[in-house]
C-alpha cells in the first residue's frame, strides 16, 4: 500500500512536475478566513486572517483602494501618500502636460505639498464593508419564479440595501451580483473626491517598451505613479478637491520591504479586478473568438494607424492624443493575444468538453434534469440568436462610437429629449445644456477635428461593408442616395456643417439651443440614426435573448459548482475588492522557452534603442545605469531588480495593485499580464498565467535616484525584516504542495533541474 502511494507519488511528480494546486481565484475578502487561509499559510502567509480583513480594526483591505473606479491604488505613507501604476495615472498626467511643460515626457515629482497637482472627477473608493445579502435579495424567489418577476424582484431589492447602506449620502454603496446571479454581495465604500497627482517618471520609464511590450514578459518598464488623497480638517471625505483639504489620514498603510524577491516567495495581491468570464458557455466563447474579437481588431487597428499617422506629424496632437491612444492600443493588443491564445490553448474545445461532461451528469438524474436540462441547450440557442445581431452591435461600438463626434453627439440625448418634450420645460432644457458644458470642455481639450474626419470616414466606411445590409441605419442610404456611396464627400459635409466639430461652436448652440438646429446638425442626425437603428431593430431581440441566457448562465454556473462540489470556485472579477494569493515563480512560456522570474537594468540596457521611441532611456537614466548608481536600492547580487511575476491571479482593473509578501509588507505594485495566458479572463491556466509586478526597489530607485524626490521615500515606512516568507524554489514547492498532503513526501529539485522524491524521514520512521 505504502509503496504504492510511493511509487504513484513519483508517478504523479514525474508526470506533473510543474502542477501546483492551482492559484486560480480573485477571493472575496470576506471569506479569507473560511476559504483560503489555511492554504495561504502553507504558501508562506505569516498574517492572521484578521490582520488581512476585519471591518473593526484596521486591517490591509484599509491600506487599498478603488482609483478612479478603474484601477487600484495602495496607501504607502501615513499622509495618504497612494501608489498605482503610470498607465493609471496616465490620463491625468497626460491633462497636466502641454508642449511647453511636459511632465509626461519628463516626469514629475512635487516638491512640496503644494505643488501636487488636482484633478478634478478623479476620486478613491475605500472599503468600508461587504457583507453577503443572498439572503435577502432572493427571498421567496424560487425556480418557479417567472424571470421578468425575478429580475424586477432582484433590482429592486438590490436598489433598496444599497440606498439603505448609503446612509444618507455618507457612503457609496451598491450589490452586485456573483456566479451568474446564484449569489448577491453589498459593498460599501467611502469616496474621496480629492485625488492630487504627486509624482510619476518619465514616460520613457513609465511605459517602457510602448506597446510592443504590452501585455509580455520580460518586462522592464517603471509602471507607476503617485497621487495623494487629500480629506476635511476631519479626515472626511469631500466630493471635489478643495484648497482647505488636507493630506488623508489612512487607517492603514503598507510598510515597504527593500529585503527584494526570490523564487517560491509567498506574495499576495489586493486589489479591483475588472472583468472574468470563466463562466462563459462554449458558444460564447467561440463567438467571442470568430465574431466579436476580430471585428474589434479590424476597427482599433484603422483607427489607431490612422492617429498615429497624424500624432507622428504633430507633437501637440501627439499629447492629445496619448492617452486614449494608449487606452484603445492596450485592448487591441489584448483582443489579438485572446484570440491567438484561445487557438493555442484549445478554449473552446477544452469548455464543449466540460458542457458535455455536465450534460452527460445532468442527463444521469431525473431531478437534476428537471433543475438543469434546460440551461445548455437554451444558452446554445440564445448565442445563435446573438450571432444574428453580434456584427452590428460590435461596429456601433467599436466603429460608428469609435468615432469622436458621434460619441460626443450622443451625449447630447438627455437634451434632444427635453427639446423634444410637450410642454416645453425650460427649467430642463437649461439644465441639460447646463450638465454639457463640462463633458464639452473636456472633449475638445484632446480633440483634433480633421483626425476624427479620417477615422469617421475609415470607420462608416467599414461600418457599411462589414455589417448585414438589412440591419443598417438608414444614414447609409442617405450616403448612397445623396453622396453616390462615398463616405469620403460624406465626412465632407459632416465635418464641414456640424457644430460639433469645435467647441466655440458647439457653446454657442448650447447657449440658445433648439430642437431644429439640433435635428438639422449632420452629426448628430448620423449619431440619430446609428441609435435609433439599434433601439428599434436590434436591442428589443437582444434583450429577449440575454434574458433567457441569464437564466440559462444562472443554471449552468449552479449545476457546474453541484457537479463539482469539492472544487472551490471563487467568483468571476466584477469591479469588486479581491484577493489573490501565489508565490514568485517562473514559467515555461513554450517549447524550449523558459523565463527567468526577475528582470534587472540590465535589460533596460539590453533593450535601449535611441532609435525607437519606446525604447529610449532618458538620459540620466542611462548615465545612472551606466554607473551602476543603484544606492540601497540594489539587490544581493548588486543589480538593480526592476520587474518580477508571480503565479497570483489578476486582471484588467488590478492595475496598480500592491504586492504584498508573507509579513504583510510591500514587495511590487502589480501591472500587467504575460503574453502566453492572454486567454486568463476566459480560463485560468496555472502553468501559464503570470501577473507582472514592478518591484518595489526599481519604483523607489526611480523616485529617489532617478526623481531626486528621496522626501516621498522618507514619508514611507521601510522595514527591514529579513527575507520573504514562502515556499521556496517552485519545482520543490509544487510538487510538495500537490503531494505533501497527501502523501507526505519531500520533493526536491537536484542541480540538474529534475525532480526527485524523498521519503521525509521521519514518515520513514513512522512506516508512513
Ligand atoms: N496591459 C496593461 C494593462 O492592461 C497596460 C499597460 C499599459 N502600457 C501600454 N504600453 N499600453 O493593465
């Protein structure tokens, strides 16, 4: 028996040397305890669950935040000192750069307080609790429940705890759902309104090797930036910045470890993840694959060579233009990366393998067949009908919205409607012309008409080709009746007759606006008819359609978590507090391919290219490199560490995340994903998935060294507690992990890299 154990120990080793239990999971906090604690004490965590979540005493969830509802942020000093990534911060570093004094080309670091900088509209959520209300949200619902019932029930409800949660204004508050509907979870948060940008590097360091890096690994790129979070004289939140803020007090910031990174280190990640589908049915998938996918490649890529042609002429427009250029680049290049990996990977067919299994477990049991026989072939037909409409509503999105002017006229609806309203109400029309005047500002802040001309005549242009005939707006046919088909004369005369095209235009019509000037404006007629297209021939099948697949989704997540009781699913990411727990350890990307878990400056070095404007090294850079200047910032081998990955698992929205070691300190600020999991957020592969971190030594070089801004790094609290908690090497760690429970074996990693196996003794000793 024992020896069989052994022997299929070493079977198992053999065959799964790299199989570590899977890091698969953005946990809710609130379960830490219940869920994951015990396993992430054998990864290394020395922190009580308490200590990571408890809404009594300050705990680290107290040190994280939600910034700007897109990315997340860390406290790192007891004045509110907050760090995220440069791509995060990018748009507001971005509105405070003109060609005169370009912080994003040059950097920036506030000498004093008063030198940081407001943004308006930029805000911090903190949690201040969750709380599961399943319970309550589904109370007397049952299967029978008609689903147009169920689903007015459930909005009501969920609308009712959060406005009670809000207390008057006090907090943000919302609940959102989980596993498909299966579960309901309140959430509420303090937001701050005052979020100053204090510092960020160059971007030549903060967005290091430009998009042909994106998205992969080995990375050297300084991703980071800095805000402030600045409240009352009481440390209450205000909604806007005010001269009389000041510096936040948190009740919890992150100590910094300058001990630095290895191999099998236990590391954690809190953050807001965006968006998962590991739900997502086998039709989905394959949807999002052949339909969806290449549809948003073919329209991002036409609009952002036709950009950058125009931002590589201008420097000013170059500005204008960057961040949304980054934003729409760093999507595109993920679309590509999904689609290649769901090739690769074999996603679809590894989901209709699982669908089946769950057909065939439903199929063995009538009163499952009762609770579940109708979800998968109702989702089938649901993503058939979706597949009809899909193409259309891609190219509303992606093409004609992809468009500026039109996405700026469509902000104009809530005024259309009040035009259009009998009787006339003043006071409402004054109020919606009121409410444009920001969004208006801001819009033509970055705006260059002439581009926007190019991309809307590419795009229509597309828009006509590509999409059924018979589901077109009728603006196609004023286009073939009026302008003999050509979209060039058409963006002609749009350009050339809308108000919309500057902003002293678009103020004055705001100033005494009309329904017959607006109905008349050519830009606005176009938008009209993109949406009212859709309105009428394509949302009320699409609405049909994604109720029963709500249903339907509903079913299947239920009977895939029966079927598979003894896996712990976590939820799919929805914008909500998680965490994610993995230690540091390399990959083998593909055949023949292994990658180092670290990076140095030296690869920036190796990577330097004056010729290339994503891999230019600004010159002090260079000449600090090149002196090897890395202060107290160097690792044990005197190299400066500039990137790492772990196993954690992150998406989209966990941009600027901390990385936080066994002992609760900081080690890294996470930023990105690697190339060969690009399918992650559909399916999470334990052998391949990666979350790329900055470390902590490189940010704190590039503020101190690099910045001269050693005052934010004195602000911080830097220990020096000796190395990271953790498991060790990941061969060893694995395969001990997979088999320690079990079979109480030691697993060890020889210097020629292959795995043997030892008995521990003492279990010899046993006769284990
Ligand atoms: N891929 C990163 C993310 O989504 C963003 C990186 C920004 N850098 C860039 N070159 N666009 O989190």
């Amino acid at each position: 028996m024992r020896k069989n154990n052994w022997a299929m120990a070493l079977a198992l080793a053999v065959l799964l040397p790299l199989t570590a239990r899977a890091d698969e999971g953005m946990w809710l906090p609130l379960f830490v305890k219940r869920l994951n604690h015990a396993d992430m004490q054998k990864k290394g965590l020395k922190l009580t669950a308490e200590e990571i979540y408890d809404i009594n005493n300050a705990s680290l969830k107290d040190a994280v935040v939600q910034l700007g509802g897109f990315c997340t942020g860390e406290f790192v000093s007891s004045q509110g000192l907050l760090l995220t990534n440069h791509h995060c911060g990018y748009d507001a570093i971005q509105s405070h750069s003109t060609p005169q004094n370009n912080i994003l080309q040059n950097g920036f670091f506030a000498a004093t307080k008063a030198e940081e900088k407001k943004n308006p509209g930029l805000f911090v959520d903190i949690l201040v609790r969750m709380e599961d209300v399943t319970g309550k949200v589904l109370e007397g619902i049952t299967p029978a429940t008609p689903e147009q019932e169920r689903m007015a029930t459930v909005q009501k409800r969920q609308k009712e705890l959060a406005d009670a949660a809000k207390e008057n204004g006090q907090y943000v508050a919302y609940v959102r759902d989980m596993f498909g509907g299966n579960e309901y979870y309140l959430f509420v948060y303090q937001r701050f309104g005052d979020v100053r940008l204090v510092g960020a590097p160059p971007e030549a360091v903060g967005k290091f090797g430009g998009d042909t890096d994106n998205w992969m690994w080995p990375r050297h790129t300084g991703d980071f930036s800095m805000f402030r979070v600045y409240a009352d004289k009481n440390n209450k939140p205000t909604a806007t910045p005010q001269d009389g803020n000041v510096p936040y007090v948190p009740k919890k910031h992150l100590p910094v470890s300058l001990q630095g990174v290895s191999e099998g280190d236990f590391a954690m990640v809190f953050g807001f993840p965006g968006r998962t589908q590991r739900f997502l049915p086998a039709a989905g998938l394959q949807l999002t694959l052949d339909q969806t996918n290449p549809a948003r490649i073919k329209l991002r890529d036409t609009r952002l060579k036709l950009w950058k042609e125009d931002m590589d002429r201008d420097p000013a427009l170059r500005l204008k233009y960057a961040s949304k250029y980054a934003s729409i680049a760093n999507y595109w290049k993920y679309f590509i990366g999904q689609n290649e990996g769901m090739k690769r990977l074999k996603t679809v067919e590894a989901k209709q393998a699982e669908e089946k299994a769950l057909a065939d477990w439903i199929a063995q049991d009538p009163a499952r067949q009762q609770q579940y026989g109708e979800a998968l072939s109702t989702i089938n037909q649901a993503y058939a009908g979706i597949r009809q409409y899909n193409l259309s509503v891609q190219y509303i999105n992606e093409g004609a919205f992809g468009t500026e002017i039109i996405t700026l006229a469509s902000r104009l609806m809530p005024l259309y409607m009040a035009l259009k309203a009998t009787p006339a109400d003043k006071a409402a029309i004054q109020k919606a012309a009121a409410d444009l005047k920001e969004p208006v500002a801001e819009h033509f802040k970055d705006y260059s008409a002439p581009t926007d001309k190019k991309v809307f005549a590419a795009l229509m242009s597309l828009y006509q080709q590509d999409v059924p005939k018979d589901q077109l707006p009728d603006v196609f046919q004023t286009v073939q009746k009026q302008y003999g088909g050509s979209m060039q004369k058409y963006a002609d005369y749009v350009f050339s007759t809308s108000f919309l095209t500057s902003q002293a235009k678009t103020d004055a019509f705001l100033a005494a606006p009309t329904l017959a000037k607006l109905e008349a404006d050519p830009a606005f007629k176009t938008m009209n008819s993109v949406y009212t297209s859709f309105t009428q021939n394509i949302l009320p099948t699409m609405q049909g359609l994604q109720a029963g697949l709500g249903r339907a989704n509903r079913l299947y997540v239920a009977a895939l978590r029966e079927k598979n009781a003894q896996k712990v699913y976590s939820p799919d990411a929805n914008s909500t507090i998680r965490l994610s727990y993995g230690t540091v350890r390399p990959y083998r990307g593909r055949d023949a391919v292994s990658y180092d878990y670290k990076t140095t400056a030296q690869g920036i070095l190796e990577k330097e290219d004056p010729s290339n404007p994503e891999f230019v090294v600004p010159q002090k850079e260079l000449a600090l490199l090149k002196q090897k200047d890395y202060g107290r910032f160097a690792d044990k081998n005197g190299n400066l560490p500039v990137a790492f990955i772990t196993d954690n698992d992150i998406t989209g929205g966990n941009s600027g995340s901390p990385v936080i070691n066994g002992r609760g300190e900081l080690i890294g600020v996470a930023f990105d994903g690697n190339w060969e999991a690009m399918t992650g957020d559909l399916a999470y592969d334990p052998e391949l998935k990666r979350c790329i971190n900055a470390d902590i030594r490189y940010v704190l070089w590039c503020v101190e060294k690099l910045g001269g801004a050693k005052h934010l790094v004195d602000e911080m609290t830097i220990v020096n507690n000796g190395p990271n908690p953790g498991v060790g090497p990941q061969t060893s760690a694995s395969a001990a992990a997979e088999l320690g429970d079990v079979e109480k074996m030691k697993v060890k990693t020889d210097k020629g890299g292959k795995t043997k196996i030892k008995r521990k003794k003492e279990d010899a000793a046993a006769g284990m």
